[in-house]
C-alpha cells in the first residue's frame, strides 16, 4: 500500500498541486483499507449514464477538479438520480453550474458515485501543527459541526481509547447510538478509520490537511462519501539535543549541586547579585558557594573568586545574574570549568525582542554543553538539597510537589500562595525565556526524583511538542502531572484549507496534547494551586464509585452539583449499604448519596458513618461536609475524621478523602488540623474539595489506574 | 381571537380529550395570527389528489389521529409529494404503515399540506411548571435539539429582549445568520412567534405545552408546519397573602424592633434559650428584651416574664426556641399581644417529616397575623439594628450587603467567611423550612431598605416563583441580586408529552426565572461570598468596554483567559489610546489589550497607566494584574492605585477596578487595603476579580444600565 500512496503523492508533487482531487484522496485512503464509496469519472451524458447503470442507482453526481475545493457552493454536487434522464439532465446542470460560477477551471470531469446509504453523517479529519505534528479530528457532519463545533481531537498515533474516546467526548454521541428507532452505528468501524487515517499520517506525514467529509454511518460500518487532503512540509519544532540520560544527569547536579557558583555576586545589598547569594545561604545552602566577582575579596562573609577558572573546587550549577551582553561568555567559561547548568537570571533577551543575542547564547550553550534554565528568570527552588538559587525570597517548606511556571508574575503567586498555606513543595523552577531547559527536561528529572510525587506546571507554549508528549507520557504513568496552560499563545501559521483546519481551535490541540501525554488540564491559577497543595496528600482511588458524607443537607447538595460539573461519578448506594447507613443517621436523615446525617448529630455519628463508608470495599472516594454545631465543633469533627481514618486504615487500603467546611472562623484551623493528616479540607467552599478529587480521578484514569 | 380558541378549547374538553390534534393546533395558531402552512384534510386518495392539485405541488401528507402524537415513529408522514399518482400511492401507504403501527387508532383522514419552502427547520414550544407558569423554549430543529440539547428558555409573558435574547442564546445561532451563502433569516418574525405565543397562553393558560416543530425560518419569514398542544389545569403555587406595603411594615417591624421577646429564654447556658439571649445582649442591641419564662425571674440580668401578656410594653418580634408542639400556640399568644413576627428557631417540623405540625403552625400564623421566619433556622442577624437575634456567635460587622440562605450550613459558612474576610453586612437571614416568610419577602423588606446596597441568597427551591420574580424585577434594577440556586432540587411534576417539556430541565427553568427577575446566578458557594462582599463595593459600568493593565504579562494572559470564558469583553483599544499607552511603558512592553506595562516598572508607571485608563471616556471598567517586584511593592502598589482612584475620580466619574495579586504572603495585606478603598483585590488568583467583575457586569446589563 505504501507505493501506491508514495507515488500518488510524488505525480502530486510532480504537477506543483498541493490538493489532491477527490478522486486522488479516496485511492490514498483505499490503500490503508478504507472503505469510500465507489464511483467513476464520467466526461459526457452518456458514459454518466452508462456508469450509472453498472453502479446501480440513484447515485450522486460531483464535479472533479483540482481548482474546485467546495463542490456545492459552484452547484457542482447532485444527489438522489435515480434514472438515466436524471442523470443526463444532472451532468449538464453541473456542467453549466461550474462555468458559472468557477469559469475557467481545470474540469477532469463529473464524478458519478453510488448513493452512500442512509446513516449518519460524520467527519473525521486531521490537520498539522509544528509543535504537535499531526491530529485527527471527530465530528458529527452537515452542519452540526460547523454550527456547534461539536468535535474532538487526538495527537497522532491514536490508541484505541484515543479513537473510541473521541466518540465519547462529543456532545451530539446519542445519535450514534439507538437514536430515533434507527440501530446503533457500528462505533468499531470508526474507530477502525481513524486509527487507519493516523497509520497513513505517520507512514506519509506530508499529508498535512484532511478532511473525510461525510462519513456515513451505519449499523453495518462507514463509508467514506468525499474526502479531500492538502499536502505540505511537515516541519516539526525539534530541540533534541541531549538523551534521557544525559538530561537526568545534568539535572541531578543543577538541582544537588556541591558546589554553586553565582556569577555576578555583589556585597551592595540593592543589587540582585546580592540576594541571590543571601538567599542561597539564608536557605540553609549545605555546599560550597563561590560568589564570583572580579572587584571583591569577599562577600557575605564567602570567599570571592575573580573568575570561575579560579574556584579550586568542581562547580556544578552557576547563577548568572550579570549584563544580558556578557551571558554568553560567562556560559563559555562554565563550559570550560565542567559546570553543568547556568541558572540565568539576567534578562534582556527574547523578552525584549532581543533574539539575537538569545540565540548567541544558546548556541554557545550547545558548544560548551552547559544546560540553560531561563534566561530572565527568578532562579530556582529546590528543597531536598535547601536550595534557594533565586533573587527572591528563601522558601523552605519541604514537600512532594515540584511547580514550574512560565511567567514571573504567577511564579510570584506560587512562593506567595505557597507561604500562606504552608504548602510543601520539592521544587519551584522559573523556566522564563526557556531557551534550553524546558518542561519536557523537568519532567524527565522531576519524574525520576524521589522526592517529587506530584508536578504542577503553568504554561504559555510548548516548543517541542513530541519531546513533552514522551516526556510526560512516562512520568505521568505514576506522578500526577497537573498543568495551567495559558488560552492566548497562539501555534502560528497552520492551513485552513480544510474544515478540520479551521476547527482545530489551538487550545484543542493543547488539550489533545496534553491528554495523550497524561495530562490534567485545569482552568485557572487557584485551581493549580490548590491541586499542586492537596493532591499528592491523596491515594490513588481504585475505582469511581464516589461518596458524600454530609451533616449540612444544603452543603450536600452544592457539593453534589459540583460533582456533575467535575465528571465525579456519585455512586448509587445497595441496599445493604443503605439500610447500614440508616442505622447510624436519624430518621429525618436522608440516606442514598449524599449521605445526610444531618446538623444536629454527634462526633459518634460522622465517625460512624464516615468509618463504614472507609471500610466498605464498593466506596472508592469520599467527599466530607461539614456543618459547624454546637455538638460537633470543628476541631472536634476534624479530630474524629483523623481517629476515623487511621481506624479504617489498620483494617482497609487508604481511600481519598477531601472535606468542604462550613462554619465559622474556628473551620480554618480544622482544615489545617484534617490536611496535615491526608484530608485536604476547604473552608467556606462548595466546589474546592471537588475540583482536587476530580483532578486526582482525572489523573488516575489516564494512567490507567482506575479499571472502568 | 378569543372566542374562537375559548370555542375549540371547551370543544375538545367536552370529548375528554387533553391533546389537540395538528389541525386544531394550527387553528389555535392562527386565531393568533402566527402562520401556518395551508392545508386540508382527506379521507380518501381522490381528495387527497384534489387538495393537492389546490394547493399546489409538491405536497406533504400527515396522519391526523387524536391517537397518534409523534407521526413520524408510525410512518404517517411523507414529503414532496410532486404528482397526484405519488399522492395517491403515498395516501394507501401511510394507512397502511399506521395500521401496522397503531392499530385501532382513531384516524381522521390524511391531511394534506403545502410544503413548506426551503429554510432553517427551528422549533418553537412551551411547558408549564407550578413554580413560575409558562416558560417558552426556543432551539435550532431536527436532530440538533434532541442530540444536542442546544435550546433556550424564557418565562411568560415574553418582552421583545426575551425573545430576541433566546436566539441569541443557542450555541448554533450562527445558522440562523448569513450562513452557506443563504441569506439570514427573520429573526424578528420569529421573536413575532414567540411573543404571540406567550399572548396566547396568558389568555389560555390551561395550553400546558406545546410543540410547534418544525417552525421553517426563511428570510422572508416564518411558517409552523406542525404543532401539538396538551391542556391540563395550570395550578400555581401561589401565597399571596400580603401586600407589599404590610410585607414592609412587618418587616421593618421583625428587624428593627423597639422590643424583642424571647420564648423559650434560659439561664442554662447549655441551652440555645440562653444563648440567643446572650447574643442579642452581646450584639449590642439597644431596644427592650423581654426574656419570657414561666420558671424565672430572671436572665442574664434582665427581668423574665412569665408569658408575652406580662409583657408590659410593645413587642415587634420574638424569638421562639421552644419544643416544636408548643410553638403555634405561642405564635397565637404573640398574635393577640400584637407582635408582627416569629423568629422561629425550633426545629422538629416538615424537615423531619412533621409536615403536620407545621400546617398547623401556618394556620394559626395566618389567623393570627404574625409572620414567620422559618422554622428550623439559626435566626437573623440585622446589624443597622445591632440585632443578633441567633443562637450563633454574634457578628456585627456593618456593610452594605444582605445575605440570606436556606440552608443552616450554608449560613454557618456564611458567617465564618464574614469574619475571616471583614465581610461587612446588612443582614443575614435563615430562611430554613421557609413556611411563610421567603425570598420574595426579603427581597421587598432589603430592596427599600437603605443599608442594603447588594441582596445574596443562597436559594434551594422557590415556592411562589410569580411572587418572587415580581418582587427581584423590581428591587434588581436598582439593586444587584446574586443567587446560589443549588441545583438538585426538582420542580416536581411537570406533563413530558412535548418535546419542550422533556427538553425544559428544572435548572433551565430556574435560570430562566433568574433572567427574568433580573437576578445574577453563581455557580458555587465561593462565588457568591465573592460577590456579596465585592460587588456592592464598585460603581455601575457605563459600557462593555472592559481593559486589562498588568506588570505581569503571564498573569495578563490567565485574565483574559478568565475575561472570555466570563463573558467580560475586552475593548479593542483606538490607535491614538493605543499610542498613548506605549508612551509610558518600555518598548517592549505590549499594548493592545491587555496593556503589559512589564515586571519591572516602577509605581509611576502603574500611576500613569491606570490614570490614563480611569480618565479616558472609552474605558468603562479595569482589571488591574500586580506582580510583586522590590521596585514597586504590594502596598506601594496599592497606594499607587489608590492615588490614582482618587485623582481620576477627582475629574471623572468612578469606574469600576478589580485586582488580580501575584506575588509573596504581603499581597494579602495589599489586598486588605485595596479593597478598603473599593478596589475588590484577589491574591494568588487568576479568576476570582473577573467573576466578580462580570457578575456586575450581569447585573447592569439585564437592569439596563448599560446601552449595548
């Protein structure tokens, strides 16, 4: 098959077109054994009929041209002829349609095609970007999808979940289901299709465009009625420079150095060579610091060095917080003294439309093999090794959550929203311009680091595409990997020739990156925060069945709702469960799901109902609301979940558990009490407590880790 | 008009009958003067062929039965009929199918219909809930309103905007525009259809739904080529009992009082009649408390009545904490000593079943003339009057929002985030088992209340939904009303005959209740305490002209990102605006919108840019993003603003600012001091000023402050 479309392609080629013709499109897609509808080309009334005749009718009628991309607007399609009149009558309809409307175009004739059979009417399509490569697009067809935009895509190559999963994510799914006493469409055909176009994509990548418009539908299978493709270079943004290894490597000694280097180390306190120094060694630094400075003897009390040629000992990563200008020879020297990274502060780069001189420096990054994080960034945090490599303020609290943010500004918010919560974090890294190390190097290290259970990233674009995709593809598997990505940067120059193309909104496409590389899409900064402080508190859940325990009826409710708006499954209760719940609740309370047990109850009551729900093995999850009473206060309610949870625990395997707090002040500390044990608790919240569980099932789905 | 619908509605009553066929429904129609396609009724092939040949070909041919509702699903319809032998053929054919189908179905004859011309197959309808009456949908027909759901709703009786705003509501409005070369249609006719629509059922409001599907739109007009409708007894829930002047007057009387009585006052402190008395002392209360207590002579200092009749002087309102069987004799004594309302705390009532008791507990509340508020509720804090009338701790913090909720968890989590944010507030109401007193009522006592700027509930159902948007209509033009409507509650039994009615989900009526009270709906609790301590705090917006300045360019993007997911649009900036932005900001900075002034600039530069914006007459509101940098400082920042607030406000009318805080824990006292000087500042947060913002934004438009 793969000749057949190899020489298509280059006769293509060969004639200067960049579109193949209908005609052209349905012998590429037969070669991958998918099944269009068959027609031939008809040049006159008579050879139109006689076609007709062998194919049996009615059958539909297009024009063929290379010039002619939407049929129907010039009048060039009829369908339903069901004589040889009709068929007479229709080719020369079309005939003067065309000359009409698209005079002087290079006709090849009139298509004369069987009628497809009555089905549904869909889309499938694929469209190129360059940091992604290619995607293919799910739709329902006519105009649905161009009213609704109701479609899906998924990165190139898809799995079997991609494809059936695409299925699922449209709105408009019900009618390919038993819609309207019609059977159900056979979805494993479709599947089959898209999987097959993806197989052509990735053997023949210069098919840039597709559009398989309409796909019909039926119990039986699909058929693909028209199609049309575009070709085009496919260029792919490309940074690999350095293995798995290599990458792992030079991080492990950036972020656990011996020894640091801080270029451009200063004793005026006004100055950032100053505070980053001070930081270092405010953060409790426990290995060698060489602030390098050619006018000082000393600073804060550290011996000063003229050069980084002159430090007697290895270094392993430097701050670079000098002149924009002299970047990249400081990066030259480190090149020569063995230093594995440059963590480059300084600005005046890209940022500032300065491309050349980023560019100067990463060449010269590549040269000497020194690894780049930024430049124009705040520095880094790394807590395992009480590094503060930054010109902010030290930040020491230890914890499982490494962050990276793009923007200064939310890098800001992290340190800032990290102190008042007392969130622990292992790491939070500036990756600023990024003109070397990116996201997709600090998933490799966050990802192999022992001390990282759960990644948390803001970003604005990615650059390398598939390296980010690989990337987290492995980590993801068993860290939590949650990511805010900036709605406005755009991929640049991608085709609209086709109406995948136009629907391929770029944020889809991040969204189809990010959910094939495992990743959990969330929609603002406090939502990232409050996943990156509360996630890794939480074991993995073992299946969806979801439960809320309330004692505020109103609280239960707005929880539930925000359920439904989470994609959290509430699970429906057995009878027996039921009726082991309704011993423990008053008669008034409301059983089923949630779980009400009503204001007025005891700390004996939410222990009781809360350790029945942690030791029943159908309960995967379980959602707490709290109502702030008399009987039971907060530190009392919170003290009884930890005694509930740790009796649980010696018996059954750990289950997630979040809690939404309703009450005055004193929930505050509760919260803090219940989250130093594993609860992550919101005060004041009915959608907090969800959206941390839904990000955590989010995950835990795509890794697999959740049977469905 | 009337008589001959009022003639052909007791017509099919007198036969038993509750669904009108197609042709009595088009009659209705047409006594409104809505179009319909011509047609005739045939009994026999060799009508049907003469109908055909009057009206002209091609045709269309129904089954008409009382019998049969959805005559498609039998095979008694067909379309296109072009010559009198298919009408024949098609007349034999649809007998038959329906014989097959529907065996010994009532059949009419067959009518025979003018096609209808090519155009934008829409569907018209209406439902009927007790709550709130009629609702009338609009959607985009075929398969796209059951497959996609994509539909709007608006409740009786429609105002030109109503119907207007429904079609601009549906995702695929786009089809209704110049779409594939056709041209628009006529909305206008179609808001015609609607509005006479809503006419007709306010004269006939027992037409419980109807379905007028397909409605073909053309750009000439509109034509309904099939209809049903259902009758039924359209009950109301209605209880109406008060005018708005007594509602006031007893209102005023409950939260202002001169004198308040306990019932049910103790001096065990472990008792909730010892702590409402405390914290109405405690709140600072300056009027009379009469504890009343056969046992006592005295709480907490102040002298105990035996009964209210001991009571020597006028008594407003009194709070009852006695056991739920004794209260509606209480309410009775109160009734004969002239008290206008019960603060009813004791629970025991329909929230546990004993829906009885609380019958009775009406009854002799509406013999005796005393309002309720609750049962089963925590009380009202009302701080104008320093009144805690509660048995929670006190809160009397003074602001200009009034706050009530249905849910005692709710108002525990509403009292709790008061405290911790300095939340400032008129009033807070339990309104709990709500057996008399209920929204509309607070909404009539707060909308003429002068120190309550902002109403916020937290809503779980609404009894009396006419009484309610009567009162909301009027209070929210003037005042902004935000509602938490928790999703889960049903309306309760409403007809499914129509497609409208299984399409109209108790949610969407309610939001479209919302609308038409002029009432701003949040989806979460977090947003509504958002918006009750924000909104009251900024002026109104003249214009939709919205604008973004930062220091921070990442945090710029989340705005925006958050602006049009909120419907918050972002003007386009005039070139000479544009140029005057860049001169203040480094070259590298971006103007446009929004205007990234750039990390590193000092507080001159957020001056001068948020001057320009505040005093430039085409900036109507700003959002306002803050990195944290040494250069300039959280409060540096937030004086900056400040300053500048004033000095624009000094020569221009106020706008309203929100602020978006990234940087370290000082951001929060930032925050504190922004806010103080009414610029609603949210810290580590892309998400919450924009909620905020655009809840205003909601407001003013559907109060029509704003001219679009």
């Amino acid at each position: 098959m793969e000749s057949v479309v190899t020489n298509l392609l280059s006769e293509v080629k060969k004639q200067g077109r960049v579109h193949l013709t209908e005609v052209e499109s349905k012998e590429v897609l037969k070669a991958y054994h998918i099944k269009v509808s068959t027609g031939y080309v008809a040049t006159d009334q008579d050879t139109a009929a006689t076609v007709a005749s062998w194919l049996g009718y009615p059958v539909a009628m297009k024009i063929l041209s290379p010039d002619i991309s939407h049929k129907s607007d010039v009048g060039g399609v009829r369908v339903n002829l069901d004589s040889p009149e009709a068929v007479r009558k229709a080719f020369s309809e079309i005939m003067q349609n065309v000359k009409l409307h698209k005079p002087g175009a290079n006709i090849q004739g009139i298509l004369v095609d069987q009628m497809a059979p009555e089905g549904v009417e869909l889309v499938i399509g694929a469209t190129f970007s360059r940091q992604f490569g290619h995607a293919v697009m799910f739709g329902l067809g006519g105009i649905f999808i161009e009213v609704a935009g109701d479609v899906a895509f998924r990165i190139v190559p898809l799995t079997r979940e991609d494809a059936l999963g695409m299925i699922q994510e449209i709105r408009g799914r019900k009618i390919l289901g038993n819609f309207r006493g019609k059977p159900a469409v056979d979805v494993n055909t479709l599947a089959d299709i898209m999987q097959k176009l993806s197989l052509l994509l990735t053997d023949h990548p210069e098919i840039l465009e597709v559009d398989l418009n309409p796909v019909i539908a039926t119990a039986a299978g699909a058929v693909v009625v028209d199609a049309r493709m575009a070709l085009g270079e496919p260029k792919r943004i490309s940074k690999t420079l350095y293995s798995s290894e290599e990458i792992i490597t030079g991080m492990k000694r950036i972020f656990s150095p011996a020894g640091i280097a801080v270029i451009g180390a200063s004793s005026d306190p006004s100055k950032l060579g100053y505070s980053t120094v001070k930081n270092i060694i405010d953060g409790g630094y426990k290995g060698k610091i060489y602030p390098i400075n050619p006018k000082a003897e000393e600073i804060l009390g550290r011996k000063c060095y003229k050069s980084i040629q002159d430090v007697p000992d290895q270094v392993d990563v430097a701050v670079i917080v000098i002149p924009a200008k002299n970047v990249a020879d400081a990066v030259k020297a480190l090149g020569e003294k063995g230093v594995a990274g440059a963590i480059v502060i300084s600005s005046g780069f890209a940022e500032i439309g300065n491309n050349e001189l980023q560019r100067e420096l990463v060449a010269k990054a590549i040269e000497s093999k020194v690894r780049i994080l930024g430049p124009n960034i705040f520095g880094i945090y790394y807590t395992p090794a009480d590094l503060c490599a930054t010109f902010c303020t030290p930040y020491t609290e230890k914890g499982p959550t490494a962050l990276s943010c793009q923007s200064g500004g939310v890098g800001m918010a992290i340190i800032g929203y990290s102190r008042s919560h007392k969130m622990g974090v292992s790491s939070i890294v500036g990756v600023g311009n990024k003109c070397d190390v990116d996201e997709d190097d600090l998933i490799e290290f966050f990802g192999q680091d022992p001390n990282t259970k759960v990644i948390a990233m803001h970003v604005e674009d990615i650059k390398d595409g598939a390296a980010f995709v690989k990337a987290a593809q492995k980590v993801s598997k068993e860290k939590p990997i949650v990511a805010l990505k900036a709605g406005a940067t755009s991929l640049g120059e991608r085709a609209a020739f086709s109406h995948t193309g136009a629907l391929a909104g770029d944020d889809r496409i991040y969204s189809a990156a990010f959910a094939k590389a495992g990743i959990v899409r969330v929609s603002n900064l406090e939502e990232l925060l409050d996943c990156a402080r509360s996630i890794s508190k939480l074991p993995v859940p073992k299946g969806e069945n979801v439960l809320i325990v309330t004692g505020a009826g109103g609280l239960g409710v707005l929880l539930a709702d925000a359920c439904s708006r989470h994609q959290i499954q509430l699970m429906t209760l057995d009878k027996d469960l039921d009726e082991a719940f309704k011993k423990f609740i008053p008669p008034f309370g409301a059983t089923g799901n949630p779980v009400d047990i009503t204001g007025g109850e005891p700390p004996e009551t939410y222990e009781a109902t809360i350790r029945l729900a942690l030791e029943d093995d159908r309960v995967d999850a379980l959602i707490l609301g709290y109502w702030h009473t008399l009987v039971t206060p907060p530190l009392v309610f919170a003290e009884t979940v930890i005694r509930a949870k740790k009796a649980a625990e010696a018996v059954k395997a750990p289950k997630p558990i979040v809690a939404s707090l309703s009450g005055d002040v004193e929930v505050e500390r509760a919260a803090t009490l219940l989250e130093s044990h594993g609860v992550p608790a919101f005060p004041y919240s009915s959608e907090k407590a969800v959206v941390v569980l839904s990000a955590l099932y989010r995950w835990a789905r795509m890794a697999g880790k959740i049977k469905s």
